[in-house]
C-alpha cells in the first residue's frame, strides 16, 4: 500500500474549540495515523500519515475544523512515511 505523510500547521482560531479532539476522532474515522497538539503561538500542528485518498480527505477536513473553529490557513508539507500505527494528542509544545 503508498502511503503518505505530511506535517500540518493551522492557524486561525483553532485552540480552545475541540479542534485536537476532532481532528483525532476524523483521523480515526479515515484510518489516518498520527498525532496533532497545539503550539505556544496559537496555531495547530499535525503529522498526518495513511492512505493518500485518506490524508488527503483529512487535510480538507482540517481547513475548516469543527463547529466553532476558523482555520485561516493552512501548510502541508510532504515528509516520508516512517509507519505509525494509531494517533495520538501530544503535549503543547
């Protein structure tokens, strides 16, 4: 199977709104692997790694979020795919 992963950052009004809790749940809907945790400096950031129709559904889930978020932008960058299994909310860092 290809798979692909990418590092995300969001930014716009994605803390404190379940933005982490629901980006995990639409990950494991979609069998996507990785983790997601908020940043000092507001934003959001991401390693998303599965199926490529699958991260891709989940990135255009991210750019709007749920109820209540506003995802201003977005940045996906390409990284190599290591194998992660599950998904996981980190720390802030």
């Amino acid at each position: 199977m290809d798979a692909r992963r990418v590092h995300v950052s969001v930014r716009g009004h994605v803390q404190g709104v379940g933005y982490r809790y629901a980006t995990r749940h639409a990950a494991e809907v979609r069998g996507v692997s990785g983790w997601v945790r908020n940043r000092r400096d507001g934003t959001v950031e991401a390693a998303l790694e599965g199926s490529p129709t699958a991260v891709a559904s989940l990135l255009a889930w991210m750019r709007h979020g749920p109820p209540g978020a506003a995802a201003d932008d977005l940045v996906a960058a390409e990284e190599t795919p290591i194998g992660v299994r599950g998904f996981e909310i980190l720390r802030t860092e």
